[in-house]
C-alpha cells in the first residue's frame, strides 16, 4: 500500500515523496524499498540529504526521504504526533534512556549491526535493555562558552586562565568595560527564549556532579536535590546581566547567526554544532578565530560536557526487509569510506565508534571537544535522563525568573515538585 505523505523541512522546501505505511508489503512495482527518516538535528539537514542521495546511488533499489525537525520546534513531541497519525518513520532519532523508553515499543534490537559492534565503549548503555540495542549513537557532541579568540586577545585575556566562576566574572566585566572599543554589542548573546538552553543544557553542568555524571542515575532517579542550585543561578544571572537585551526574546539563530558569526558579541553558551552555521556566515572567522571554554563548575573546573545528544532508532513497526534495509543504510553511513568521510568533513561530526581517522575532524571546536574526552576531562550528559519534558518545564521556570514573575526560591521549590511529578 503506497501512501502520500509531505515532508516538511525546517528552514527548507516543502518535499513531497511515496513511503510505505507499516504493515506494507514494502515494496513498489520495481520493487523499491522507501525509508522514511525522521530526526531532529536541523543544523547537518542539507549534508546528511546529500548523503543519502550517494547512498540511493549506489543501492538504485532504495528511496531515502528525510525530515529535519528542530531549531525552535519540538521535535519528540513531533515525532509523536507522526507517529500517533499512523505515519510512522522507519529510522527516527531518540535523546537517550527518557526518549528511549518512551518510544520503546517501536524499537528495534540494533545489537546484530556492524555499527553496534564498532560504538564506543559506554555509549550505547543509555539506550541498551534487557540485552538488546535500541539506538546507533549519532556523533559525540560537547559545548560550553564558545569565544572570539581575537577579541580575547585584543583584551588582553587568557582564555587558559579561566577556571573558576570568579575567573570568568572578571573576565566579562573586563570585556564589558571595553566593549566599545572591541566593536561589542554586549559580551554575551543569551538566548532566554529558547528554554532548552538554560533548562536542559546550563542545568546539566550544574546537575551532572550530583548525580556521579551518569545519565542513568538521573534516569533512575525519583528526586533532584538541586545541590549546586545557587551557582546554576548565579551563571544565569550573569550571562542575561551582560548580554544583548532583552533576552528573553532572543532566539537560538539570532544568538548564533546574528551575533556571535558577526562579531558583536564575545562569547555564547553552545555546542560544536553550531560551527557548519558559523562557518557558512564568516569561513575565516569559523576556522581560526573560535575557542571554547569549559562552564565553570565548583569541583569540576577545566571539564566540558560532552556525550551522545541522539541515537538512531529503527522502527520495529516496519517489515523484515525495510528494518534489514534500514540497517544497511545505518552501518553503511558509519562503516563505509563514503559514510565515514561525509560524518567528519561533511556533517562535521565528532566520532562516536572506532575506525574513523580522527585527525581529520573537520573543526577546530570539535578537535578541542575530541582533545577533552581524550584526556577524560569532561562530565556527563545527565539531561537526557531527566524525566519527561522537565528540562524545557525548568527552562520555562529560568524565563518566569527572568521576567520576575517567580522568585529563584519558588523556582528550585516548583522545578523539584516537577520532577517528582513526572517519575511517578
């Protein structure tokens, strides 16, 4: 049964293509497999559509249609939708054990693939259950405050010398005292107005100690103690204090594209996915002028978060052939010469399984990530094992606290109340 479904790309064209319901035959008259992919990192949509045109190329007998859901949307809440219409993909992209469990009855055991054998060790635990694989680990991602090196230099600041909270306090009202003449709007672009980057992200700096940097602890965890609460707000406080007003309506392309790729301001709290945008607005600042900088943390000072921010789920819904076809595009994106080229130079990956020439990843902010999780100095990625939806409710909370319709008191009060909600 063939059936018309629209793919709606974000920031893109509105692509229309033929895919198989699950419960098809899964094929057509000429006997074409079509896999629908689902996922939700806009920032490598064009790269990765490239490369499924090369994989479609060499294996004529499948049709890859992709849909990129992000930058503002949401995209599990998307994929439920899609998946609740009867319109289920047959790769789509999960954010560790919370996404893992929530959609687990649609997912497939990947533990028979090439890829699984290759993942890096640990990294396939969050999403691994009862002996089966639910999810290829897409890339390794870390972030932190991104910097203009030559605005810290003509500042005279060594980024090197930055490890506690007051190190970086004395820095930025040392960039703020002279921003005029370093040509800054602000010293930092502090984007409010996306919840995830204070609710999910900031929060997870302060979080991970409490809870031994494992995702699965949080994942298992019935109550947040919220022990670092007063330097989660402090580093609030301090980047909506020196940043382009207001910040609660600054939004994540703004941030990244508006400000910080055009030099008006000195640093930003993001991640190495934000290089292949940077990149596009000014190559030469991209490739010699960005730095990153650890989050300063009480007994974690030097360490950046780094972890797998998405797996690849394969939707057990679908017939043996689409779920084996699925496979093969999967272990082909990260096993073969082509695929493994295109996840470093083009999608400019920081690699998640053995076997790819790590001296070629492509920017210096991912080198610098590889650098850290090389020597182990990093922490954890426990967001992904916050229950349900409380990141983006505590990032909602950071926005009423901004806006002084909620004391930080009634925040952390209200933020663990949620928690506890959401596990039972």
């Amino acid at each position: 049964m063939k059936k018309l479904i629209s793919t709606v790309v974000v920031s893109g064209a509105l692509l229309t293509g033929c895919s198989f319901s699950s419960g098809s035959s899964g094929s057509s008259d000429t006997d074409q497999l079509t896999i629908e992919i689902f996922q939700g990192k806009v920032e490598f949509k064009d790269q990765f559509e490239a490369l499924a045109e090369k994989y479609e190329g060499e294996n004529p007998g499948v049709d890859i249609k992709i849909t990129s859901v992000g930058g503002g949307s949401d995209y599990a809440a998307s994929l439920k939708t899609k998946i609740a219409s009867g319109d289920e993909p047959e790769i789509f992209s999960i954010a560790g054990p919370t996404e893992a469990a929530r959609f687990e009855q649609y997912l497939s055991d990947l533990s028979d693939t090439k890829a699984a054998d290759l993942a890096l060790e640990g990294s396939l635990d969050p999403v691994t259950k009862d002996g089966e694989v639910h999810g290829l680990p897409f890339n390794q991602e870390g972030y932190g405050f991104i910097y203009n090196k030559k605005v810290f230099k003509e500042a005279g600041i060594n980024p090197d010398e930055i490890l506690t909270y007051e190190d970086l306090e004395s820095a930025v009202k040392k960039l703020d005292s002279r921003k005029d003449q370093l040509g800054l709007e602000a010293v930092f672009a502090f984007p409010a107005k996306e919840k995830w980057v204070p609710g999910n992200h900031l929060s997870n700096v302060f979080l991970a100690p409490e809870f031994n940097q494992k995702v699965l602890e949080a994942f298992h965890s019935d109550s947040v103690a919220f022990e670092k609460a007063d330097e989660f707000k402090r580093m609030i406080d301090l980047q909506a204090e020196y940043s382009v007003q207001p910040v609660l309506s600054l939004d994540y392309s703004q941030q990244v594209e508006e400000y910080f790729s055009l030099q008006k301001v000195a640093m930003i709290q993001q991640g190495n996915w934000i290089y292949p945008s940077v990149q596009q607005m000014d190559e030469e600042f991209a490739e010699n002028n960005m730095g990153i900088l650890p989050i300063p943390v009480e007994g974690s000072e030097g360490k950046l978060p780094v972890g797998i921010p998405n797996y690849w789920a394969v939707n057990k819904n679908s017939d043996d052939d689409v779920i084996q076809a699925s496979k093969d595009f999967l272990n082909w994106m990260y096993t073969s010469e082509t695929g493994k080229e295109a996840v470093l130079e083009d999608f400019k990956f920081i690699p998640a399984y053995e076997g790819f020439d790590t001296s070629k990843i492509a920017d210096p902010i991912s080198k610098e990530i590889y650098e850290y999780s090389s020597e182990g100095n990093t922490t954890g990625w426990v967001l992904l094992g916050y229950p349900g939806v409380w990141g983006d409710y505590l990032g909602g909370n950071v926005q009423k606290y901004l806006s002084g319709e909620m004391t930080w008191e009634e925040l952390e009060e209200d933020s663990k109340k949620k928690w506890e909600e959401l596990r039972k």
